[in-house]
C-alpha cells in the first residue's frame, strides 16, 4: 500500500502577499472566507487562517527567509502562475457577483462546465490566479 492511501491528509493551499492584512479583509469580502486565526506583528502577517466551509488557506505576508526566498509573486514573472487554488461553492452565479463587486478581476466569465456545474476564473488584488465553481468532485458521478 502507497503512502497516500495510508494517510489521513488535508492539502491547504498557501499564499503570500505583500500587504497581507489587506488581503485577508479583501478575501473576506470578496470571497466569503473567515478569520479562522491571524498571527501578526503591525502590518506583517506571520501566519494567517482562513477557512470557507470545510476548507482552509493560509497566507503571510512577503519577507526574506528560507521559505520565501523559494516564492515569486505573480507581478514579478507577468502576471502568470504554476497553481491556483479551486473552491467549491454551492451558487457560483452570487458567488461571481460578489467577487465581481469587490473588484475580483475576472479572467475566465462564468460558464457552465462540461464536466459538471458552473465556475469562473479570477485574479484577487494582488495577481493570484482563483477558480470558484458549483463541480463537487467528491459527489457520486450521475
């Protein structure tokens, strides 16, 4: 048996932003996440929770050190991305408007899916890439 199938895991998406405080008041209104807990000192986000549903991102602010001299943030290599983070929500349709109002740029406009729900494609204040879609991969195929 393969590791995978021997563990229990939750894989939580990570992002750094260089004014983190003003990402996770955005995220929240933007996006619908919650506070699940902040750790920081003035205007540096040591580390930050923030959970919609069941599921969780955490995000820090930009600094120097082991782990961020490994990152880039998307306006230094144009805009581009290797990952983005996909969240299930129950109504696409509000959850696009509400994003959209809060100044979410869209990149992909909100369409039905072949393979199942509706979802759009967006860019939060500082470049990262995000889908939002209804799909539940988890549901029992029709």
């Amino acid at each position: 048996m393969d590791l995978a199938a021997r563990t229990t895991a939750t894989i939580i998406p990570c992002l750094r932003y260089r004014d983190a405080p003003a990402a996770i008041d955005w995220l929240c209104r933007a996006f619908g996440f919650q506070r699940h807990a902040v750790y920081q000192d003035g205007d540096v986000v040591h580390h930050a929770q923030l959970v919609f549903g069941n599921g969780m991102i955490m995000l820090g602010s930009v600094q120097p050190g082991e782990w961020g001299s490994n990152m880039i943030q998307p306006d230094e290599v144009g805009g581009m991305e290797t990952q983005s983070a996909c969240v299930i929500v129950n109504d696409a349709d509000a959850h696009y408007a509400q994003a959209k109002a809060a100044g979410a740029e869209i990149v992909i406009d909100i369409a039905d899916q072949d393979y199942g729900g509706r979802g759009y494609a967006c860019r939060d204040p500082e470049g990262h890439l995000w889908w939002f879609g209804s799909y539940d991969p988890w549901a029992p195929a029709m």
